[in-house]
C-alpha cells in the first residue's frame, strides 16, 4: 500500500473515532491527492482548510477534529505544524467558554508539555483520572470528556504521550516516568494516592509500567495497549503498518527501521514488570487489531493480578464500536469508585483502592460471538 492510500485508510478510522460522519471523511478524503506540503490539494492543505471553514461556522470543536487529522501522524513539516498550532490554539478559545477547564504547562528535565484539565483544587480533593492517547493522538481528541468527567467527581488531566503533539518529551523506555513527574506535580490539587489512568494503545503500555513501580496508580483502563509482543515479535514487525513503525521512529528519534527494531525489545514489559501490576486492568481488544498481536492479552491474563478483557470484532481501537467501547470503560471505572466507597463505608480503617486478593485475574465471560459480558 502506497503512502498516501494509507494515511487515507488510517484517517478514515481515526475521523470515527472523533465523531466525524463516515461521509463527510470520505468526501474529504476524496479531494486529497498528495502529500507535499504547499500544495493546496494536499493533506494537510484539505483538512486545515476544512477546520478554518468549521471555525469560521463557529463550531471549534469540529475545527479541533480537521486540524488534529490535517496534522496526522505527526506535525514534521510546515503545513502539519500550522494544524497542530491551529489544533490548540482553537481548542483554548473553545475551552475559555466553557467553565472550570484550565491548561496546565510543565517544564521536565527532559522537555515540555501541557494538559487541559478540570476538577482541581477542590475543597476535598478528588481522585486523579489521567487521559492519554496513543502516537497519533492528541490532546484535543480527548478533552471535551473534561465536564463530564468533573460531573463524575473527578480530577481529570488530558495529556499526550511523549512526542507527540505539544509534548517535546522523547518516547523512550523510561517514558513512564512522566507519570510519576505528574501526579508529582499535583500533589495536593488532587487525591493523587488514587490515580486512574484511561491510557489508550501506546500509552496504555506506559500506564502499566508505571502501576508496576508508582502504588499511586491504582486502576487502568486500554485500549489495544502493546505489552511485549508488538516490541519483540520479528514475525509481527513486518505485518505493523508502515505508518506505526514511521510515526515510533519520529517519536523515539532513531533514524532507520533497522535502529527502531534493535531499540523497541527494550520497551517490552517482563513477566516480573506484569506480576507487580496489583491493580484493576480493563483491557478493549480488537480481534482484528493490525498493529496489537493478540499474544498481549493472554501474558495479561498470566501475570497481571487482575485483568479483565472486553473484545470487539474490529480493528485497532475499535472505532466502529466506539459507543460500546466507552461505555464498558467508563462502566468499569465507576464501578471502581462505587466499589471503595462502599469498602469505606464497612470497614472505615482499610485503605481506598487497595489491591484486589491474588488470583483474582481472569478475563470476562464470552457471549455469543466472543464478546465478552
């Protein structure tokens, strides 16, 4: 498959993911013939004029949506790098309207990024919830759950996975360490001893990581997160797109697939890293996942404490099943909540969140069709 028939294909299923009809993508998409910055029928050059007409109806929302696509899979030339300003700058006036979402920037010793956030600084303080997408996504997608999530009871952040988007960050085997760097820096805005993490495919794999070292991190919820598998497999590597291995190696900053392949058996996680992960896992999968082996799930079911397993016929990251697949997300993450605030009420001494007994793990129930309940 050539470049642009892929970045096409790719887009289609991230558009959905956003919301965007299925039509209006593919008329888009439609108009794009190249992908040679300066062209005015390129991608990035059809998507950004696509969110200036969206801003100029004022729905900056919709606009968000076109620029994070005109800037896919990452900003590395002129044109993306205008859609990725455009992406942040529209969603900041978006969010001015709205009430009790603020932007956080931090400086790290490795670079920069920033959050949009709600539900700091409350008189109790709530429990963290930490949003992050994969090496495609940005900030933005995810940050219009922000009022619902406040409504929930939560201290939400929105954030990005090392480099990408605003995050300078390199993507490295250590990233997880950005995690503890922020629920460090918001100590005493939030309940950060009850942080949850909603880390989607690549940064899934960096909320396990964490949870393995940081107690903090008390429950994590993925979708199509890589484990070992994907880092280590050399009879998956060649079916991985060529716009995953492209985009790892923008992010990791190596310079040939040759390089990238010698440095990702380092991102994999050990069954050790696995067995010392003592907390919820609630884990989408796709049957039909073109970047995730299936492998994965089954070294969760092995070595985690407690990992449970929802299965979609789809691929990477279910986007036709986008409705389901939140509400099972969000189902098991009040769930959770409840869950503790009723253990306090019964035994007010024992510690909220506290891990499940061992041997708990195990994956849903199948119904029909191998969908679990």
């Amino acid at each position: 498959m050539d470049h642009l028939q892929e970045l096409k294909e790719f887009a289609s299923l991230h558009a959905r993911g956003q919301g965007m009809a299925p039509g209006h993508a593919a008329g888009v998409l439609a108009r794009i013939d190249n992908d040679t910055a300066g062209d005015p029928a390129s991608w990035a050059a059809v998507w950004t004029a696509e969110g200036t007409a969206a801003a100029g109806r004022g729905d900056l929302l919709d606009a968000c949506r076109h620029y994070a696509l005109a800037r896919f899979p990452y900003h590395a030339d002129d044109d993306r790098v205008l859609a990725q300003r455009l992406c942040v700058d529209t969603f900041d006036r978006w969010r001015k309207g709205q009430q009790g979402i603020e932007r956080l920037e931090f400086k790290h010793p490795d670079g920069t990024f920033s959050c949009w956030a709600s539900g700091l600084d409350a008189p109790r303080p709530r429990p963290l919830l930490v949003v992050m997408g994969g090496i495609v996504s940005v900030k933005e997608q995810w940050a219009p759950l922000l009022p619902v999530l406040r409504k929930l009871g939560f201290a939400t952040v929105v954030t990005e996975l090392p480099g990408v988007g605003e995050n300078t960050l390199p993507y490295a085997p250590d990233s997880w360490r950005m995690l503890t760097f922020l629920m460090d820096r918001l100590s005493g805005r939030a309940a950060v001893d009850d942080t949850s993490m909603l880390a989607l495919s690549f940064s899934g794999h960096l909320a396990l990581r964490a949870a393995a070292r940081d107690r903090r991190v008390r429950q994590i919820l993925t979708v199509g997160a890589p484990v070992s598998e994907f880092f280590c497999d050399p009879e998956w590597w060649p079916r991985v797109p060529g716009i995953t291995a492209d985009t790892l190696r923008r992010l990791t900053g190596v310079a040939t697939t040759a390089e990238l392949r010698a440095l990702l058996p380092r991102f994999a996680l050990t069954p050790q890293e696995l067995h010392a992960v003592r907390v919820p896992v609630r884990y989408v999968a796709s049957s039909r996942d073109e970047i995730i082996p299936a492998g994965e799930q089954d070294l969760l079911r092995r070595f985690a404490e407690d990992a449970r397993f929802k299965v979609f016929d789809d691929v990477h990251g279910s986007p036709a099943h986008l409705g389901a697949m939140r509400r099972w997300l969000f189902s098991s993450l009040l769930r959770r909540r409840l869950a503790e605030r009723v253990r306090a009420t019964i035994r007010p001494g024992r510690s909220v969140g506290s891990a499940r007994p061992a041997g708990s793990s195990r994956s849903d129930r199948p119904t029909r069709g191998g969908v679990p309940s």
